[in-house]
C-alpha cells in the first residue's frame, strides 16, 4: 500500500524559512517522479514543484522558483521541499505527491494528507 | 503557461443525474496530458482520469474522460452520492503544471 506522510509545516514568520519532509512507503521510490501541490485555505490546488525519479530534474512554479527548493533522498524514501523567503501568500496545506511514472511528465496518482504551513507574524 | 478554464463553476444536481463538466486550456495540451482529479471536503485530491481519456486504479466506469488539443471533458454517468465534490483539470505535458479553477458538484 502506498503510503505518503507529510511534516514539517507549522506557523512561521514572513521572512522565514521551513522544510518540509514526506517520508514515503509501499512503492519502489527511485522509480518515480514526485511532486508538491499546495492549497490556500478555501482555494484551489496549486503545483508547486516536480523532481524526476533521479532527482537529476527539477521544476518549478513561478510563484515560488528561487525561494523554494525540491530535493529527494532515494536511499531514505524521502522527499523534501525547502522554502525561504516565505510570504502570507505562501499559507497552505502543502501536498507530498507520487508521480505515474519516472520521469517529470506525469499525473499524481497518490497523495499525502497535507501538511499546514502558516505564514504570519 | 498554460491557464485551463473550468466550466460551469458550481453545478447543483440530484443523484442518479447525468453531468458532464468542461475544461478548456489557453493553447494546446501537449499529447493531450490532462487529468483530473476529484476532491471531497477534507480530503486530499484523487486522480480519477489520466491522458484525458484514461481511467486510474479503481476508478468506477461510470467516470469518462473525453477532448484532444484544448478541449476537454469529464462526464458522470449516474452520479452517486459520494460524487457530489470539487473536481479539477491538470495539464501536465508543459511547465509549469497548472490546474483548472475546479467545479462544485453540489446536492440540489
């Protein structure tokens, strides 16, 4: 069974900076893309992020490239999302995605139950 | 970037209704990478159709996806209560990968 667990988020001032962390179960890691999606209270989804299977690939909302960073560790069955900068436009639950396949070009087919990052002073 | 408008924004429907939702993209969807997915209050979002046309793990057949280029759609055929939700288009062949504004299924 595919299991993602998001943690990490919490309240933090603007300016500041978090790491999120999805520690994943159930499928072969390293075969799959995976991604993060966010959602503002009340809103719609936003993608956030992707890295490849291999974490050679990234990719990145305009909203958040330069701020934030993707990375993964195949070893540990981790993937993480290191934001700085964060503004009160960045409060959301942040969503751990797993990717159809390897590469960057697939849907999410499983996702985490969120994580809430709240952004204020 | 690719912006997909979702069409109507709420729709109120009884159960046993027919409902067919639009999603159409600002310019062409490349290799037709739309999916959608459905959320319920709560929830995280489920992946429901993939290449606008193909249903995922355990999704009923009463879900279809339909369209090519940047027109698309995804049909219920009989709704069943637990249907009644915010659904969401995705393109994911260009980045970034952008989602519709999603549709309200309600109860009338």
């Amino acid at each position: 069974e595919v299991q993602l667990l998001e943690s990490g988020g919490g309240l933090v001032q603007p300016g500041g900076s978090l790491r999120l962390s999805c520690a994943a179960s159930g499928f072969t890691f390293s075969n799959y893309a995976m991604s993060w999606v966010r959602q503002a209270p009340g809103k719609g989804l936003e993608w956030v992020s992707t890295i490849s299977g291999s974490g050679v690939s990234t990719f990145y909302a305009d909203s958040v490239k330069g701020r934030f960073t993707i990375s993964r560790d195949n070893s540990e069955n981790t993937l993480f999302l290191q934001m700085n900068s964060l503004t009160a436009e960045d409060t959301a639950v942040y969503y751990c995605a797993k990717d159809r396949g390897s590469s960057s070009w697939y849907p999410s087919d499983y996702w985490g139950q969120g994580t809430l990052v709240t952004v204020s002073s | 970037e690719i912006v997909l408008t979702q069409s109507p924004g709420t729709l109120s429907l009884s159960p046993g209704e027919r409902v067919t939702l639009s999603c159409r993209a600002s310019q062409s969807v490349s290799s037709n990478y739309l999916a959608w997915y459905q959320q319920t209050p709560g929830q995280a979002p489920r992946l429901l159709i993939y290449g606008a046309s193909s249903r995922a793990t355990g999704i009923p057949d009463r879900f279809s996806g339909g369209g090519s280029g940047r027109d698309f759609t995804l049909s219920i055929s009989r709704l069943e209560p637990e249907d009644f939700a915010v659904y969401y288009c995705q393109q994911y062949g260009t980045s970034p990968k952008t989602f519709g504004q999603g549709t309200r299924v309600e109860i009338k």
